[in-house]
C-alpha cells in the first residue's frame, strides 16, 4: 500500500507533468499568434514603429521559449531529477519575466498608437511621388481599406496637385483606363472619406491588445508551474535526506 509520502509525490509529479503539457501547448499557442500578427506588422511596415515588430518578436520568443522548456520540464517531473526542476524553474522564470515585458510593451503600443501612426504617416505620405515602393504601399492601403490620407483627402494637398488625388482614393470601375480622383467630385461615394489612421489604428490598436492578452493571460499558468517545480525539487531534496 502506497504511503501518504509516496502518494504525495506522485500527486505532484504528475501534476507538474500536466502542468507542462498545457504549458507546451501555450507555448505553440503564442507562437502562432506571434507570428500571425508579425505578418499583419510587417504588410504595413512602413507606416509603424519598429517597436510593433520588436513586440510580436518578443511573442514569437517567448512562445518557443515555453514550448521548449516545457518539454524539458517534463521530463523532469517524470524522472524526478532535482537538477532538472530546478533548472526548469529558473528557465520558466526567465519566459515568466520576458512574456510580463511583452504585456507592458504591448500596452504602451496601444497607449501611443495614436500619435506614432500619426508621424510616420505624414513622412511617408511626403515621398508617395519619390519612392515606388511607398507609392504601391499607400496605393494598396487606400484601396484595400477604403480610406484616403491621414486624416481628410486635403492631407494629400502639396503632395498632388489640387484638386488631383490619387486614384486609390476613389473607387474606380474595374476596367477603366482614362480616369481620375479629384476632391472635388460630385459623384456619390466615388471618393474615400475614411481616414486612413483610423483604418490602420483599429488593424494596431487590435493586435497589441491581442498581444498584451495572450503575454499575459499565460502567466498565470506559468507562476503554476513555477510553484510546482520548486515545490517538487523541496520534496525530492528532502525524501533524498529521509532514505540516507
């Protein structure tokens, strides 16, 4: 008959031992999310702060980080070998620490949001007529998200010559070949009105939440199974004592 000592032991272990499967699976969990939304950062690359693509870096980190680690714990607990927990520990500390960074990045993101758009779209908008890869980047942004400018089509004044506009700002015929947009059009829902911080805002605004959310929806799992380990190690430690 199994003593309350050994029965104890065994709770803990396997429990360590499911602890870390969920953590592996969180691990794919984030890693996934890291790099849908890099993807999502990097299509519009141009209009953001590198720190956008440092913060879904950091999710891609922290989540191959966890599922590694979490396979190394497990066999940890399986074998019940102190050095092994006790190394996973402080390792799922490190994520621990490096994935409550990602959040607070990830809130801060959210917070200037706003303002940095706000920046790097009036630069970029300034060399739309000297660069061909910021003219096809604005191009496909007011076309794909219906939207024209910064704030207002008049963003565009200086840039084209009034009342020109580019054509993504209008909704073209299919199959046109002589057309322009020009702000002062009278046909009905031919010009963009939406800004395009607004569009893009909502796309960053969205995906740093969803980036602080899923960095730190996970600790808590992870201070689990910190406490577990060292929980373990104390144990393994003093049965080691016991049998000496």
């Amino acid at each position: 008959m199994l003593s309350f000592r050994s029965f104890s032991s065994a709770t803990i272990k396997y429990s360590l031992f499911i602890f870390n499967l969920i953590l592996a699976i969180s691990g794919l969990v984030l890693l996934c999310l890291g790099v849908v939304i890099k993807g999502v950062y990097t299509e519009y690359e141009k209009f953001l702060d590198d720190r956008y693509l440092s913060a879904s870096s950091l999710l891609i980190a922290s989540g191959t980080l966890l599922f590694i680690f979490a396979f190394f714990g497990c066999c940890g607990a399986i074998k019940e070998n102190r050095c092994m927990i006790l190394v996973f520990s402080v390792l799922l500390s490190v994520v621990f620490i490096l994935e409550i960074a990602t959040g607070i990045t990830g809130f801060i993101l959210n917070d200037k949001a706003d303002a940095l758009l706000n920046r790097t779209l009036f630069t970029t908008m300034e060399q739309y007529n000297q660069s061909k890869e910021l003219t096809q980047l604005w191009d496909a942004v007011q076309r794909n998200l219906d939207c024209c400018g910064v704030n207002n089509y008049t963003d565009w004044n200086g840039v084209m010559a009034a009342p020109q506009l580019p054509l993504s700002c209008c909704n073209i015929p299919v199959g046109a070949t002589e057309y322009s947009c020009l702000s002062n059009t009278t046909i009905s829902g031919m010009l963009h009105t939406t800004p395009c911080k607004t569009q893009l805002s909502l796309i960053v605004d969205h995906n740093a939440v969803t980036i602080c959310a899923a960095a730190l929806g996970f600790v808590v799992l992870q201070l689990i199974g910190i406490v577990f380990s060292c929980y373990l190690a104390k144990f393994i430690k003093a049965s080691s004592y016991e049998s000496v």
